[in-house]
C-alpha cells in the first residue's frame, strides 16, 4: 500500500477531474449524443448558477442573464433568418429575369420593378416597357420573329447553365454539406447524431449563394427546404456564442428546433406552420419551453422579412389569394380525387427518386456531380423555355395557378367567353364558358405536368442546394387547376344536373378553379412529406384561405392514407435510410416479439464482451483495449470473476483522462493502475501512483434485463434518446445493446440490410 502521507499529499490530484480539462464532455464525429447525461450535467449546471445567485448582486445580474440568453438567441435566429431570406427572394427574382432579359435603367432591377418604375407602361402591356428589353433587342435589335426567338432561346440555355456550374461548383469545392434539402439530416442531427461542419458557417454562406443560383437556373426545385438548413447554420451560429448552448449538445438541439421553426417561418410566411412543422415533422425532443422560444424565434423572422417586403405587395407571401365564393358539400368529392392523386404522386415520386439515388451511390454516375448537374440544368432548359408554364419560376406559375379569374386578369387561364350583357360587379363573376386560351393553357398545363413528374425525380438529390417543397406543390396545383377548369366547365354546360342544380344556377359563380390548384398543391406536398397538421396550417396561412380549411384537411388525409397504404415512409425518412443514419422515428411501430438478448452482444459464437474491471487493470492495459477496438464505451465490473456491474466509462472521456493526466500528474505511467472506487486498492510499496477515474464513470447506466421485450427496449432508446444501454442478470453483466444493434435488428425484422446502418 501506498504510504498515507503520500497519498493525502498528492490529494488533489488523484481526482484531477475536479479541475475540467479541455474536450470533456464532447463527442466524436459522426456519433450520438448521450441525452441523459446532458439533461443531467445541464440540470447541475442551473443548481450551481441558482446557489451562486444568492451569494452577490453580480451572481444574480449573472443568473439573470442566463435566463435571458435563450431569448437573446432566439432574437438573432429570427433577424438573421429573415434577413437572409428577404436577400435570397430579392436575388432569385431578378436573375430568374435575367435569364430573359435586362432593365436598361437600372440593370440590378427584375422585370416587374424595371416596369413599375417605366412612365410609359400601360395597363393593357404591364408586362412591357421600353425600360425592359429582351436579350434579342439588346443584341440585335429585334423583338420579334424566328432569329429573335432563337437567340433569347439560346441565352435563356446559358446563363441557366452558367448559374447551375457555379452553383454546383461552389458546393463541390467550399461546402459539400451544403448540397441537398438539408432535412434528412437536420431531423438525423436533432435526434442526437453528431455531424461537425453540416452546419458550419461555411455550409451557411455557400448554401445561401448557391440556393439563389439554383433557384435561378430554372431547374425543378424550391429554395423553401435548403431554408430550413440556412437557419439552422443560423441556429447553431448563435449557439457558439453562448456557453450554455455550446457546451451542452442537448441544450444546443432545443436552439435548432427553434431555428427550423423559423426556417419554415420565412420560408413560406407562415410562422405558426413552421412551429407546427418542427414538432410535427423535424424535431426529436420538443419541450414546452422550445415550443414558445420556437413561437418567438418564427415571430421575428417573420417579422423581419415582412420589414424587407421581397414581394413588395406588404405580405409575407407571393400566394395570397382572396376567394369570392365559398365551397359546397359536392366539392369534396374532386377535393378528395385530388387527395388520392397527391397520395399516388408521393409514392411514386418517392420510389422513383430513392431507386435513382441508389443508382447514382453505387455506379459511376455519382463520380461526376458537376456534368449530372450540368446534363439535368441543359435537359431543363430545352424543354421548359417552349412552354410559358414551365420558363417562368415555379413560385410565380404556382401563384398564377391560384389565382382566381378576376376582371383584370390578363392570363390565357381567365381567357373565359364573356357575356356582353354582364352588369354584374368585378367581385362576382360568373361561371363562362371556357374560350381559346383557356384550352391552350390546358394542354400546356398538362405537357408542363408531365415534364414537372419527370424531371423533379431526377433533379432532387443532386449536388446542388434542392428543396422539394415548391415542385410537389407546383404538380399538385397543376393537376388541380385542370380538374378545378374541367368541374367548371361541366357545372356550366350541365347545371341541370342534379349534382350541381342544388348550388350551381346559371349565371352564379359556383367553382373557383384557383382553389382546386391550392387544394391540389397541399395534397401532392402531403404525399411527398406526408405532413398533416402542420401542412394544413401552411397552406392557409401562405394562402390566407382560412374559410377553406376543410378542402385542405380532407385533401392531406386522403393523401397520407393513400400514400401510406404502400410505404410509410416520407421522402425525408427515405433519405435518411438511404445515407445510413442513426435515426429511430418516434412514427415507427415495433411489433416483433424478440427479447433483448436476442439482440444484445456478444452472441453466441463471439469473443467476451470487452470490459474495465474497478481497480485491477494497468493504464496500459487501459490503452491497448482502446486501441484494438473501436467501440464508443466499456463497462465497469468490479472482477472479470464476477462481472457485477459498477457503471459505464466513455472511450472518449477516457482517451483524454489519460493524455491530461500523464501530463499533469506526476508519477502516473503505464504501470499505474486504474481505479473507479473512492478508496485505492492495495499496492506494494514500490508501486508507482495509482490513476483514480471515479469522475469518467457514469454510475448509473441505464440497464434492461435479458428477457425485456424488444418493443420496450426501442420505446426506451426513442424516448430517452439513449447511446447505448446494458444488459444484465442478478447486476450481472451479460452483454450490451447500442442504438446501432437496435437499428440493425429492425431493419432484419423488416427484411432489410442491416448493413445499412453505416454509422455508429
């Protein structure tokens, strides 16, 4: 034994972890969070500042302002998410025009502000001003004709071209996290899993600049999903700033959910939806407390973008529409077509989309990010700049989509037949029959539906910034628009039918196209995500259709339940299992009736479990065990004879135990011996100091017993978000079960790879 004297000596540093040493308590890449033991050290945390608080004024000016910090950094989420978004909507409408054409007065304006500020435009040609010219009249001064049309053809190509190559370029070189939705992996990240630099501050600069240049480029994709990613860069920004936040991972995922809340927030102006839409669809742990800083932090985004007025008609939203009839009971029979059209539309794109990726993971295709993306953007361009539907953004035909056919609507949708002995008001129009235009625009419609089906499964998921939200909406609103045309012409041309003779009287206006897009859209962008709740709150707050809650409801249920009927997995949760994450969806049932030694390792046939015994094992033997395995953790027994169960040491908190204590600590070598207890054990004389590292130990790891059901064991991991958890026998240990091996044995119990699951 060690003499007394020495040991009270060198008291304070037998425990040197009473002093932190740098990394303590942090997590490798690509690895789970232990959430129980940052709920615990963030709960010490507050029982320290509050006991503090009561000793001095400064304390408690201090306690108070880490109360405040949560709010102040909900603050900063919303003002820089806001900002950011007002920049990328004012962006992407004036180089999606310049693809066209350029402002002589002012080159930096769109089309619509080079006109508004033109004296000679008209109200019969807003859309013209001599302000404004087209590329062809710039170049070679004609406006009209076969060589003008080639040429602006032409330039639409390249400039669509140059921003896709730089776009895809800039992702490639600078951030390759900031390709993609973002979605699959804020979810995978909120959930516990560890992915250093997805949301760094360089993920968050090139995702803003590439977001405006795909968007631009005029392929199929939406700016709303990456959004959500921006803001979260945003989120996780701010959280560094504060050590409540930087130094706590569970703490900093309560920021995140708030910031995807405002992501969604100005994303679509919907602040209430966005909040909805992080409980419903992407956060993993939603405390009360986050519910309301989420309600904040989509408040002030909201708030700021509606200051910056990107569309410059005073809303937070380019949709708004104002409906002048309301719906009758016979719509929802269409409404919910339309709902079973979204459901099918979401299986297959999802089918569709996932096959393609895999194919593009697994073969040479995937080699060349930048010529997939170069082909897509050409392939794009040819095809969309013939049909006026799919040339202009997908923002701006969506809006036109519902629309509904006032008097002073110029579209070839409103070209209806009027009847020159109308005297009715502009707000009651009646149902007319249909003209020349609305024809064309119904074949064109269905060309741009085709193409929109087609080329979105190939565009999403490429190297590029890609939200889904907008296509999925824009097929939808598509379809409903045709179906909402083909009811109005049928309830006209057949209003003595018994179906319409009840609510449609000739000269009434019964059937509002417009809302048949918005019910459509909102059932195609259920069967993608399949949202419910938080997608019905979307689309009437970025609509302002509040009266039409019902279509939308009947419409995203039909969806979800078509949609589910042949895979219950959204295109987010697909993509996820795709890239192998480590993700267990609180949605997922498990019915299985297997034990958890069925699943816990070692099985049979294996070597022992790899374990640290109390006070017996050598600081060398310590690190010969890390550096033959690879696993995130070791048990404590207190003798490989008794396999009693003492706790649980983190490999990490470990590796760094040792290196700072062979630093600071005189007279520890490899010869020391390691110890967990409070007392250290019984040592010659000449023995060199023992190393005690009773402070890595976790004293209470969660543990199960061999015959726990299966289904309990992953209600546990789910819900108390756990790394791994033990399993024993008497407080014998018999083997361990981490959220891999649990992941693992679900995919095998749904016939899937279990490989698959390629993280820790």
């Amino acid at each position: 034994m060690v003499n007394a004297g020495a040991m009270s000596g060198s008291g304070n540093l037998m425990d040197f972890l009473d002093e932190p040493f740098p990394d303590v308590g942090t997590y490798e890449d690509f690895h789970t969070i232990d959430w129980l033991r940052e709920k615990s050290r963030d709960t010490d945390r507050h029982r320290k500042i509050t006991s503090k608080s009561k000793e001095s004024i400064w304390e408690f000016i201090k306690s108070l302002l880490d109360a405040w910090s949560g709010w102040v950094v909900m603050l900063l989420i919303g003002l820089l998410a806001g900002t950011l978004a007002g920049v990328i909507d004012l962006a992407v409408d004036w180089m999606t025009d310049l693809k066209e054409g350029v402002c002589l007065s002012a080159f930096w304006y769109s089309h619509e502000q080079c006109c508004w500020t033109s004296n000679e435009t008209t109200f019969e040609d807003r859309d013209k001003c001599p302000l404004w010219q087209k590329w062809s009249e710039l170049l070679v001064n004609q406006s009209e004709g076969a060589s003008a049309y080639i040429l602006n053809y032409l330039m639409y190509i390249l400039w669509a071209l140059l921003f896709a190559f730089l776009a895809v370029s800039l992702v490639r070189v600078f951030a390759p996290y900031a390709c993609g939705s973002g979605i699959p992996e804020i979810k995978t990240i909120l959930s516990g899993f560890i992915i250093r630099g997805y949301l760094g501050k360089w993920t968050l600069l090139i995702k803003t600049v590439t977001l405006v240049l795909v968007v631009s480029s005029g392929l199929s994709l939406g700016k709303e999903g990456p959004l959500v990613h921006v803001a979260c860069c945003c989120g996780n920004f701010f959280s560094s700033l504060f050590s409540k936040y930087s130094k706590n991972e569970g703490k900093r995922r309560e920021v995140l959910s708030a910031a995807a809340a405002a992501g969604v927030s100005v994303a679509f102006g919907a602040p209430i939806g966005g909040v909805l839409f992080s409980l419903e669809e992407v956060s993993y742990y939603f405390p009360l407390k986050t519910l309301w800083r989420s309600f904040f932090a989509a408040l002030v985004a909201a708030f700021t973008l509606r200051s910056i007025n990107p569309f410059g008609n005073s809303r937070l939203v380019l949709f708004y529409v104002e409906y002048h009839t309301p719906w009758y009971m016979a719509e929802l029979f269409p409404f919910i077509l339309l709902g079973v059209f979204g459901g099918l539309w979401g299986t297959l794109f999802i089918r569709c989309n996932i096959a393609w990726c895999r194919r593009r993971k697994t073969t040479r295709l995937g080699k060349y990010p930048v010529l997939e993306v170069i082909v897509v953007t050409a392939i794009t361009a040819i095809i969309a700049y013939p049909n006026p539907y799919t040339r202009r953004s997908t923002s701006e035909l969506i809006s036109e989509l519902f629309n509904d056919c006032g008097a002073l609507e110029s579209s070839q949708l409103c070209d209806y037949i009027n009847d020159p002995n109308m005297t009715r008001p502009v707000d009651d129009i009646p149902d007319r029959p249909a003209g020349i235009g609305v024809y064309t625009a119904m074949w064109q419609l269905a060309l741009a539906l085709i193409f929109k089906i087609v080329i979105t499964i190939f565009t999403f998921g490429m190297k590029i910034p890609s939200g889904l939200f907008i296509p999925s909406m824009a097929v939808g609103a598509m379809a409903g628009r045709m179906v909402g045309i083909g009811v109005e012409q049928l309830a006209y041309h057949h209003h003595d039918w018994i179906v319409f003779r009840n609510w449609c009287r000739p000269g009434a206006d019964c059937v509002t196209p417009g809302l048949y897009a918005m019910v459509g859209a909102a059932a195609c962008l259920g069967g993608v995500t399949r949202m419910t709740v938080s997608l019905v709150v979307i689309m009437f707050e970025l609509t302002g259709g509040l009266e039409y809650i019902v279509p939308l409801m009947a419409a995203a249920v039909t969806s979800k339940w078509v949609a589910d009927a042949f895979g219950k997995e959204g295109i987010y949760e697909a993509h996820i299992h795709l890239n192998g994450y480590p993700f267990l969806d609180v949605k997922d049932e498990f019915t299985h009736r297997t034990l958890a030694t069925d699943v816990m390792r070692p099985r049979r046939g294996e070597p022992p479990l790899s374990v640290l015994t109390q006070d017996s094992m050598t600081v060398e033997d310590v690190e010969t065990l890390i550096k033959e395995t690879d696993y995130n953790g070791f048990p404590v027994v207190v003798s490989r004879d008794s396999e009693r169960l003492i706790g649980f040491a983190q490999r990490r908190e470990l590796i760094l135990a040792i290196k700072n204590a062979r630093q600071r600590q005189e007279g520890i070598v490899s010869n020391s011996i390691m110890y967990f207890t409070e007392e250290p054990p019984e040592l010659p004389a000449n023995s060199p100091h023992p190393l005690k590292l009773r402070r890595v130990l976790n004293l209470s790891p969660f543990t199960v017993t061999d015959h726990t059901p299966m289904e309990t064991v992953v209600d546990i991991f789910r819900k108390l978000g756990l790394r791994q958890c033990l399993v024993t026998r008497s407080g014998r240990l018999l083997g361990i079960i981490t959220k891999k091996d649990v992941l693992r044995h679900m995919a095998q119990m749904a016939n899937q790879d279990p490989e698959s699951i390629m993280f820790n």
